[in-house]
C-alpha cells in the first residue's frame, strides 16, 4: 500500500521552463490538494480538488494550473517557471466518507528555479 | 474566509520542561481542528484531532471556541519530540479545504 507517491522527488529548473509535478493516491480518497512549504511560511494551500472532476484554488494559485486527470490522479503545472516558485511541493489526498479524516501526505517534491 | 495562525516559529525548551504550542483560527462556522507533526526526514502525520478527545504521545489539545483557540500542550517534553508542528482546519463538508497554520518548530534540549 503505497499511499500517496509523487514524482520526481528533486527538480532544478531555468527560469521560464514548464514542468509538471505528479501525484498519486491509492485510498481511494476523493478530495487531494496541492501545498507549498516555504521557511517560515508553513503550509500553504496552492489548488484542491473536492472530487473527480473539480478544482478549486486555494490561498496562492497564481503561477500554478491543476489537472485531476481521474480519481487517483492530480497534477500540478508550473507553465513557466519562477525563482519566487522554488519551493517544497507537497500532495495530500484525504477521504471524505464518514470516519475519514486524516489527510496523507506524499514525501515531497524538492523544487530549485534558477 | 478561514486562516490558521501559529504565532511562535520556533520554541525551544529543556528535556521535561513542559510545552505549549500556541494555535488560534478563524472560521465562519464550526470547524474541524487538527495538529500534524513533521519529524527530520519524514512526511507530515497526523498527531491529534480534536473530535477524538485522546492523548497521543503524550500531547493533549482542546478546543476552544471562545478564544478560537486549539493549543497543543504536553507536561513533559522529551527530545523526540523535537519536530515541526502544524495546525490545520477543515468544514465538517465532505471536500471542504484544509489550512494549515505557518508551523512552530520545536526543539526540546537535553
């Protein structure tokens, strides 16, 4: 049981390039989110999706497009990218049936743009 | 709109000293309130909800709505309990956000 895997772990791009950042969930979780990890900055929420189907942004979008390209699956792309984007990029997907809570975080994505 | 604030960035204590980290939200309803832990090297997990009432790892939180406060409190430090600590707030709706607050890191020295 995998949980939740994103893809690459580690990133060095140019200012100006595009990348896509990749998350899966195995738990069948209908709501995932997208978070960036600056010092000091704590958690912020980039974009979520509630279900199959829906996006919605969240507190710092600008920059940044999501796909939930199916249940298990939502990206998040960086079209051209900045120096103000390096960051930690973490996925979290959470189940919204009742008893369900807790929201799993993969190991996140180290990105660096120069 | 709903907002978490974590006013200390850093709290540094002695080995069974004890701890408070502070959290206070604002939400338009009544909130679900969590504190995830973030130990070196290791994702984010979940610590405590307040919905459970339970202690966990010897850390107790309780919801106050009055001051809108959700403060995480354990007697007795010990060194590995030296982590990043997040509060974090969602609706009771299925799908609805979850914040998080800028984090308190905190170290506890032997």
């Amino acid at each position: 049981n995998a949980g939740v895997t994103q893809t690459p772990k580690f990133q060095v791009l140019k200012t100006g390039q595009s990348m896509t950042l990749q998350c899966a969930q195995d738990m069948n979780h209908n709501s995932m989110y997208w978070y960036r990890q600056d010092p000091g900055m704590g958690l912020r929420l980039i974009y979520y999706s509630a279900s199959e189907g829906t996006t919605d942004k969240g507190e710092v979008p600008n920059g940044y497009n999501v796909s939930r390209l199916n249940k298990r699956e939502f990206s998040l792309r960086l079209e051209s990218a900045a120096p103000s984007q390096t960051s930690v990029y973490f996925c979290a997907s959470r189940g919204t049936r009742t008893g369900e809570f807790e929201a799993f975080f993969g190991q996140g994505t180290r990105l660096t743009v120069v | 709109a709903q907002r978490v604030t974590q006013p200390e960035k850093l709290l540094s204590v002695f080995k069974g000293a004890p701890v408070e980290l502070k959290c206070n939200y604002s939400y338009s309803g009544s909130p679900e309130l969590f504190w995830y832990v973030q130990y070196s090297r290791q994702r984010l997990q979940l610590l405590l909800r307040h919905i459970s009432r339970e202690s966990i790892k010897g850390f107790t939180a309780d919801l106050n709505k009055g001051e809108t406060s959700f403060h995480l409190k354990k007697p007795f430090a010990q060194e590995e309990d030296s982590a990043m600590y997040y509060c974090a707030l969602s609706g009771w709706n299925a799908g609805n956000m979850l914040t998080f607050g800028g984090g308190t890191r905190l170290m506890v020295k032997p």
